[in-house]
C-alpha cells in the first residue's frame, strides 16, 4: 500500500474515482448510441451493423480473462489511466476519420475490437481500485454510487447527447467520447495507488485457471455469480423479443417503445441508492432474494397483463429489482474475492454474463416461434423464480 489513502465514499480518492466513472460513463453512453447508428447511415448495410455489434462483444469473450490476469499484475490505477488513454486516442482517430469521410467498416471493425478490449482492462481495474479506496464496509455504498451514475450515463445522458450530436455532426460524438476519456484519465492520475499488485507471477495461462478454480470452488462466490450468468440469459431473451412483442401484442406505438427503457433506468436509479439501507437492516442475502423475486415479477407483470399501460410499470419493477441485485451481488462477490484476484474473478464474472446474453437472445426466437411473444417473457419469469429458489439457501447466509 503506497501511502496514507483516504477510505470510504467520502473520500477525495473515491470521489475522483466516481467523476471519473461518470464521465465514461456518458461518454460510453454516446458511442452506444452513435456507433451502430453511424454504422448504419454510412454503410446502409444491416450485416456491417451486425458485424460491428460482434465487433463489440467479441473482447469480453477472448481478451477479459487474460486482461483480468494482467490487472492483477499490474497496478490496478496506472492500468486503469493506461486503458482510458488508449481508448482516447482509439475515439479520435475514429472521429477524425469520421469527420474525413474515411471511417469505412474495416475502420470501424477495428475501433470497436479495440475499444471493448480496452474496456476489459478498465472495467477490472476499475472494480479493484473502487474496493481499495471503499473498504469492505462501504461496498454497498460505493457499488450503489457506481451503479446509479453508470445508469443514467449509458442509458440517458448519453444517448440524449449522442442524439444532439450525431444531428449536428456524427464525428463529434466520436471526439466527445476520446474527451470523456482523457478526462477520466486525469481523475485517476490523482488518485493513489490504494491497490497492490498480486505477488504471482506464473504463466498467464495459469493465473487466468487458478482464478477460474477460485470462483468455481467457493461455493457463496460459484453461487453469486452463477445466478449473475442464468438471470443474464433470461433478461436477454426477454429484451430480445420485447420490443416486438411491445409493437404487436400490446399494440404500442413504435416511437413510445424507447421509453420503456428509461422507466427501468428510473428504477435502477431508485433502488441503487436504498439497497445498502435495506442489506443494513434485513441483511444483504434475504435482499438480494428479494431483488430477483422483484425481477421476476416485473418480467411476469409485462408477460401476463396484456395491455400497453402495464408496461412501463412491469419495466420500472424490473428497474428496481435488477438495481437492487447488481449492487449487492457486486458487493459480495467483492467481499468474497482475495484482493490478489480481483481482476481475474471480475473478469469471468463478465465473460459469464456476456457470454451467456447471446445464447439468450438466439434461444428466445426459436422459442417464440414454437410458443409465442409472451409465452417467451411468462417462461422467463417462472425460471427466473426457479433460480431464486434453487439459489436462495446459499444466498441467505451473505
């Protein structure tokens, strides 16, 4: 530990951590929305748009268990301003090939490839410095704060900036992003090295196994994150065919669709901040339960009641239950992993989730094909309930 460091959320350190966070987090919120959309006006191709969207998703299946690894080795801060300026430099070659005419699919394949493989990097080290600088007894908090701002910078701030942007120029989103990016750079240059480095040193190969046999070994950890992959699958196939089921069963306007996504954003952002109060006072396993039985019955809520007026409801119920989870679960499995590991146990935990969303999205077609729209959401809130059930001993003692 390299000199006196302030803990907790009240800290300096943590809040230059958080600006920084915010400040990606809008800047990551921008290129979500501009990028496919860019893809799309520039090449009028929807398997470029496809292929760009692969692009994305593609390092959080082949680069985070290796970048969780190297994490561990390295300084958690100066890999997490490393990352940020590699993805600065990466945005504005985009943007000034952009603003050139010149950002054809190839460019943007690599840009893409990129600029997730360093998101793999940042995303770990960025959880091993928040434990550092949060201490075990603020997790709930400081993972309720990280929540809350990435929510309304990915999912509102960004895309309403994107949209103003990408109207006045579509290379500026591009430029607005590398900005985010070198600004969070410059907060967590102030921040100290409050994370040591893990003192292995092995083969890569088998740094990144021995993580992998930690999290599969330690049953409450196995467990935390196990429900983290099947509830992934579940809200992926129901995401997957929402949108179509909004339009033709519940016969909801196409352009008031969007807005179901902001009423689970205001969920999210309501509960993150009042799910550490409820871990304090009814304990943070039977909280967690009841955060995914939440889940379950804002997924029901949209399935069973067949009329538009019960989807933003049924949306912002899952807002809440899904806010709610991710900052407990997050907290535990931080409490749960050795800090020498954090980076390797943060990456599978993301390689689960992210692998498991597409097989979600490509089961729920099929499945909907032999049964129907709803059929698909109903089914995922029952198995939903099922994993509760099934996981509900091993999460009541967290």
């Amino acid at each position: 530990m390299t000199g006196d460091v302030g803990r907790g959320v009240r800290s300096r350190s943590f809040r230059a951590l958080l600006v920084a966070w915010a400040v990606t987090s809008v800047g990551d919120g921008v290129r979500a929305a501009a990028l496919p959309l860019y893809t799309a006006v520039s090449t009028r191709d929807a398997v470029a748009v496809s292929a760009v969207a692969v692009a994305e998703v593609l390092p959080w299946l082949l680069v985070a268990l290796p970048a969780g690894a190297l994490v561990d080795r390295w300084r958690p801060r100066s890999a997490l301003i490393s990352a940020h300026a590699f993805r600065c430099a990466v945005t504005l070659v985009l943007a000034l090939l952009a603003s050139a005419g010149a950002a054809g699919l190839p460019a943007l394949l690599v840009c893409a490839f990129l600029l997730s493989s360093a998101e793999t990097f940042a995303d770990s080290a960025a959880q091993t410095v928040l434990v550092a600088l949060a201490g075990p007894e603020d997790l709930e908090r400081a993972n309720g704060r990280f929540v809350s701002i990435e929510t309304l910078g990915v999912e509102i701030a960004g895309p309403l900036a994107a949209a103003a942007l990408f109207a006045w120029e579509p290379a500026l989103c591009f430029a607005a992003n590398a900005l985010s990016f070198g600004a969070a750079a410059c907060c967590v240059a102030g921040v100290p090295n409050a994370a040591e480095r893990s003192s292995e040193r092995g083969r890569l190969g088998a740094e990144v196994l021995a993580g992998l046999r930690f999290l599969t070994r330690n049953p409450a950890l196995r467990t935390v994150v196990g429900v983290v992959g099947l509830t992934a699958l579940l809200t992926s196939a129901v995401n997957t065919v929402a949108v179509l089921y909004a339009v033709e069963e519940l016969r909801m306007p196409a352009a008031a669709v969007p807005t179901l996504l902001v009423c689970t954003a205001i969920g999210t952002v309501l509960a993150t901040p009042a799910a550490s109060r409820l871990a304090r006072r009814f304990g943070g396993g039977r909280v967690m339960i009841g955060a995914l039985l939440v889940l379950a019955a804002g997924i029901a809520l949209l399935g069973g009641v067949r009329v538009p007026a019960a989807a933003w409801p049924a949306y912002f119920v899952m807002g809440l239950g899904a806010g709610t989870w991710n900052v407990l679960s997050a907290a535990n499995r931080q409490r749960l992993t050795p800090r020498a590991m954090m980076g390797r146990v943060t990456s599978a935990h993301r390689v689960l989730a992210w692998g498991l969303m597409p097989l979600g999205a490509g089961l729920a077609g099929p499945v909907a094909a032999l049964t129907s729209l709803g059929g698909v959401i109903l089914g995922a809130a029952v198995l939903v309930a099922v994993v509760v059930v099934l996981a509900a001993p091993r999460l009541r003692g967290l």
